[in-house]
C-alpha cells in the first residue's frame, strides 16, 4: 500500500513529515512488515501465546498476593 502525503504552499517540511508518519502508522503498513519480516512455524506461534497465557496468569498471581499482603 503506497501512502501519498502531498505538501501543502505554505505548510513546513517537518510538519508533512509529520502527516506521512501518523498516516503509515494508522494504516498498520509498519506493524504487518515488522510482524512477516522472519518466517515462524505455526507451532512456535501456538507455543508463544502458551507461553504468553502463563506469564499473564503468574503476573496476575504475582499482583494478587502483593494486594493480600503474602510475600514468599
């Protein structure tokens, strides 16, 4: 996807540039490259978000004991 961002008579450089930033980074053109930059098997995909699940569930362990006052 090809963003156009055309300078307007009087308006600054810095401020077009600016313009071209936040439009490719509401289009998400960055983060889908960023995302397919390296070939990863489906497997190691299901074991990432297992992996994420049980650091969410520690953290959350991690807080409630903080909030009951338990330390170990």
């Amino acid at each position: 996807m090809i963003q156009v961002t055309r300078k307007d008579n009087k308006e600054a450089l810095e401020n077009m540039i600016r313009r071209f930033n936040r439009k490719v980074q509401q289009s998400g053109v960055l983060a889908k490259a960023r995302s397919s930059q390296y070939f990863e098997k489906s497997i190691s995909k299901t074991e990432r978000r297992q992996k994420a699940i049980v650091r969410k569930q520690r953290k959350e362990a991690k807080l409630r004991n903080i909030r009951m006052g338990v330390r170990r």
